[in-house]
C-alpha cells in the first residue's frame, strides 16, 4: 500500500461524514438534494485534489479547483426548481457548492476551514428557516 493511503482515506471518511450531516438534513426537509448527493460532491472533490498528490504544483491545484467550481455549480443547478416566478432550492444548490469546498478544504490540510464552513452551512439552514418563513408571510399580500 502506498504510504499515503491511510491519511487520504482519513480525509475521505472525514468528508463523508461532514457532508452525510448535511445531506441528512436536506433529506429530513425533503429537497431534491440529500443523503446520497452531498458526500457524493464532498468526496469527489476531496478525491480530484487528493489525486493532485502532495507534490503537485500550485498552478495544477488552481486548474482542479477551477473545474470544481464550475462543475459542481452545474451540479447544484439541478437541485433549483422554478415554479411561476417561485425560485425553490437555491440554498441546497449553494449547500451543494459549499459541500465542493468542504471536500477540497479536507483535502489541502485545511480541517478547521471544513469544519468551520460545514457548521456555518448546517447552522444557516436549520437556524435561519424559521426566520425565513417568518419573513416570507410578512411578504404575503393579506387574504
């Protein structure tokens, strides 16, 4: 086994269960996005960069990085749906995008900023629900 294999499957686990915290609650919420596609997204990133190896030069990490960011902003496209001029899923199209940058962070070394990021994600989607819909009637014209 080459000596990296252990510290990169760490690295993957460690985003799957980030991102299965994640998918999970989009899944409870019944969005289009959840259980299977957030550690999806988090793992392939982590793996694209993960591939990259610890030699790779600066300029190949900003080249997959580049390609992660628009790719998975394809990806999380398809989790919004309009409706008449209703908009719904954007925030699980940027949960998408932010699971894309979980992944990446894990796997340049940077765990506090995944961390950061998955707990900041999860807080503003659970927490800032109520507010929303609180805001959202507000907006309604009275019946």
């Amino acid at each position: 086994m080459p000596p990296d294999f252990w510290p990169d499957l760490q690295k993957i686990g460690i985003t799957y269960l980030l991102m299965l915290v994640i998918g999970w609650d989009r899944e409870r919420e019944a969005h289009s996005a959840g259980l299977r596609t957030f550690p999806i997204v988090g793992i392939a990133s982590c793996g694209y960069l993960l591939i990259l190896g610890s030699n790779a030069d600066p300029a190949s990490y900003s080249r997959v990085l580049q390609g992660l960011i628009t790719g998975i902003g394809f990806v999380g496209g398809g989790a919004i749906l309009k409706d008449g001029l209703n908009v719904k899923g954007m925030a699980t199209a940027a949960s998408i995008w932010n699971a894309g940058v979980i992944g990446s962070a894990i796997a340049m070394n940077r765990l506090s900023i995944a961390l950061a990021l998955a707990a900041l994600n999860l807080f503003t989607l659970r927490t800032l629900l109520p507010l929303k819909g609180r805001l959202d009637r507000k907006d309604q014209p009275p019946s």
